[in-house]
C-alpha cells in the first residue's frame, strides 16, 4: 500500500468552495497547516497571522480555485427559521 503523502500546492494559500450554499464561508488551505473554514472577514488576518509578509494580491502565493474574491452570501438572521 502507497502511504506517501501527496505533494502540497506550489502556493502558500488556496482558497477554494465550501459547497453551493449561502452560508458566508470558504474552505481555505494554508501551507503547512491545512484547511480551515473562513469567512470574507476572517481570511486576511488569518492570513497575516501565519504569513506575516504575504502580498495577497500575488497569484503565486495565493490561489483561487473559482471566481476570485468572491463569497457565498452570508444567511441573514431574519432568514432563520
């Protein structure tokens, strides 16, 4: 059985979808961490937190898989049940 470990992204973070539904989030992988979901809010600090000199607007180093700089609506709390 194959146990290697696949081989990372060439970038340091890729944002990628967390599904078709309105829920304000995207999956985001960050080299040597993993994934995590974040909101629109949330990426750039987290972002800076782990790369502190990162150029966000660098493609080289941040990758979108989809439509960039694009979120999923956030639900609004009048839409709840």
């Amino acid at each position: 059985m194959d146990t290697e470990r696949p081989a990372e992204p060439q970038y340091r973070v890729v944002v990628g979808s967390f599904g078709d539904a309105d829920h304000g989030y995207r999956l985001v992988w960050l080299r040597g961490i993993g994934w995590e979901p974040l909101t629109e809010e949330e990426l750039e600090p987290r972002l800076r937190e782990v790369f502190p000199d990162i150029d966000l607007a660098d493609p080289a180093q941040v990758h979108w898989v989809d439509e960039q700089e694009t979120w999923p609506a956030a639900p609004h709390p009048d839409d709840e049940g």
